[in-house]
C-alpha cells in the first residue's frame, strides 16, 4: 500500500562548492559540434545540480522537436573532463548491451569523433539525449520511489561488474575515503587557524571517538575483503529518472563520478541522504532522525537487484555504512567550520556548523538504532555469494 512521506522534503546533499558556481549564457554555437539532426530552436537551464551547467535544448526534427541536454562540465571540480568522457562513454556503451529493464543516457558524439567539444573560453560540453516520459524528484514522495531508486542504483552496480577494460578514472581521487577525510579533519583541529574549536570540542570529540569506523572500512579494503567495484559515488535520489506514468525507475543519470570504489559508498550516502528526517543543515536537532521506514524501502529495492552480486563481507559492511557516510560527512561540514567556511557555500554564520550537528545527530540516531538496521538488511538479504 501507498504509504506517503507526508510532504517533507526528503534532504539531498545540497550544497555547493564556492569556487565552482557558474553562470553562464548557453553559448549556441557549440551546437554545430555534434551530430544532430534538425535546427536548433531553443536552450533553457534545466534541473538543479550545483556542480555543472545544464539546459534543455530543442530542435525541429520533421514534424515534432526533438530534445536534446546540453552539460558544462565544471573543469574546477573534475580537472579531467577528457577522463570523465572516456569514462561515461565506456559505461554507457557497456549499460546498453543490458537488457534488464532500464534505459542508459545515450551520447552524442561531436563531428570530430569525440564525445565532447570545446567552446571558445575552453570549457568541455557534452551532449545526449533527453530521457522523454520521465521525472526526476528532489526527494521521495513516497516509500515507493524510494524503493526505485534505490533498485536502479542496486542494478547499476550489478550491470558493471563485467565491464571490460582497465579501471576508470578516478575523476575524483579518493572522494569518499573516510579516513582521510577524518585525517583533514584532525589537521584543521590542530592548526585551529580561525580559533573555533574550542567552541566545538563536543563535536570535535564525538567525531574522533568514531575514527575506528573509518578505519574499518579502510582495512578491509586494503587487505581486498572489501572488493573496489565500479560504483555511481554519488547517490542522490534526484539521480534516478522516473517514468511518470509507472512511476518506475528508468535510468539512471549524472555520471561524472562513476569511478573505482566501494558498493557500501553508494548505498551509505543513498540511505544517508534519503532516509534523514529534516534537511541536512536543520537547527532544530529534534526534528533530525534516522527513518527506519525509508530505510526498509531502500534495503528492499537495493538488494532485489544487487544481492546476487554482493559478498558476505559487503553485506555486512551495509549495516554500517550509512553510519561512515554520515559521519564523513559531518567532519567535512566541521572541518569547513573550524578552517573559516572556505569549502562549501554558506548562507548565514555557523551555517557550516549547523550541518555538521544536524548530522551528528543523524549518526547518533542511527547508532541507536543499529539493531533494528541490521535486521532489516537481514530480511530482505537474498542469495548472497
């Protein structure tokens, strides 16, 4: 049955980073590097990332316009847009040859045979086509998107196993190690160069009281336990297009991170972000839990589709991962803080210091609630290897 979140904002990692904000005009001439066909009408801005520019762009094509999205890929944050294209084409052409009900981004390639082009202030745009029919929540308005989304994301990962090749690039090196976030984290805290932390020192001292999570993970992915797979890094529920009739997942979108890591990455940052019950930078520390219910419908989905896959250390690595991503998380919002608020954009003092408690919070929670957790992964665990 339905069973409706009751109109909250489900919180997405919203924030942005300072330096790479851009606000450009859409320029139409690099429409003449790629292969389509048809005249070009028009380009509007389209969704909400924070990190590239998008827009929408429609052609006339015979008796009906075709659209087509149009991306910048922000070079500040991936300071090799060649790396992601060769990246995105390869998983792209590797999606297509699976037939198990879901739809890949299909790239159009420039005349010059690339899979990018470059304007004449040197930034790197792609091209593909625009998913028709489909809808692309901020967050979950019910259970059952939930459950979608987090069954397309499980499939991701399924379908990539046996992708060919050496390892993709790492378009970001080591985004979500959390041990070394926790090593930046405790630098700032010794250099105390905005003389903050001593109004933090139960934040600060909560958070290393925690470092031994990190550095579980991180043993066992030394020591290959923890197999590094290919996975999507950035598990944000508005990253998973929705058939607007069915309401069923579709595809999945915004790849620039698909790179080498670990399956517990996804899931962790998926059920972070999704099953939290206030917005990610909420004051009132009482409206901030962990949602078991969310979570039971992002288990269910995930492992329906990546249980056949997964090994008995991954599965019990799944447990504790929205409790690493969290707590990674939060060192960086502190670690922001303590250094003068220089890495995410803020909108009022302490801002950066309200996100950081309002996900300590969110990890007490799901401390407290680590049993229930682990049952719900229990029960809808099937055939593992």
């Amino acid at each position: 049955m339905y069973q409706s979140l009751n109109n909250r904002v489900i919180p997405i990692f919203s924030t942005i980073l300072k330096e790479t904000l851009f606000d450009m005009d859409f320029p139409t001439e690099i429409v003449d590097s790629f292969r389509i066909d048809g005249r070009f009408l028009e380009a509007k801005r389209w969704g909400s990332g924070n990190v590239n520019d998008t827009f929408l762009a429609t052609f006339a094509d015979l008796e009906q316009g075709k659209r087509y999205i149009f991306q910048r890929i922000n070079h500040l944050v991936f300071n090799d847009p060649k790396g992601v294209m060769a990246n995105m084409h390869r998983v792209t052409d590797h999606l297509a040859t699976k037939r198990q009900g879901y739809r890949t981004l299909c790239l159009i390639d420039t005349f010059n045979d690339e899979w990018f082009a470059c304007d004449e202030n040197g930034n790197y745009w792609r091209a593909y086509e625009f998913v028709e029919g489909t809808k692309s929540p901020e967050f979950a308005q019910d259970l059952t998107q939930a459950y979608e989304a987090a069954k397309a994301f499980g499939a991701f990962q399924r379908d990539l196993i046996d992708l060919p090749g050496p390892p993709l690039v790492e378009t970001i090196p080591e985004f979500h190690h959390t041990r070394k976030r926790l090593d930046r984290f405790e630098q700032a805290v010794a250099d105390n160069s905005f003389g903050r932390v001593e109004g933090v020192a139960k934040e600060v001292a909560f958070i290393q009281r925690r470092r031994g999570l990190a550095e579980w993970f991180e043993s066992k992915e030394l020591s290959g336990e923890l197999i590094r797979r290919v996975v999507h890094n950035d598990t944000k529920l508005n990253n998973v297009m929705l058939d607007c009739d069915s309401g069923k997942a579709v595809c999945v979108i915004d790849l620039d991170t698909v790179m080498p890591g670990l399956v517990a990455a996804d899931f962790g940052d998926l059920a972070r972000s999704a099953a939290a019950s206030a917005l990610e930078d909420e004051k009132n520390l009482d409206k901030m839990f962990f949602r078991l219910d969310v979570f039971e419908a992002l288990t269910k989905g995930y492992l329906e589709t990546a249980s056949s896959f997964l090994t008995p250390l991954e599965l019990e690595s799944l447990p504790l991962a929205p409790q690493a991503l969290t707590l990674e998380l939060a060192a960086r919002f502190l670690t922001d803080y303590i250094e003068g608020d220089v890495y995410f954009k803020t909108e009022r003092p302490e801002h950066n210091l309200d996100r950081a408690r309002a996900q300590l919070k969110l990890l007490l929670s799901m401390e407290e609630q680590e049993k229930e957790v682990r049952e719900v992964i229990d029960r809808h665990t099937t055939n593992p290897v």
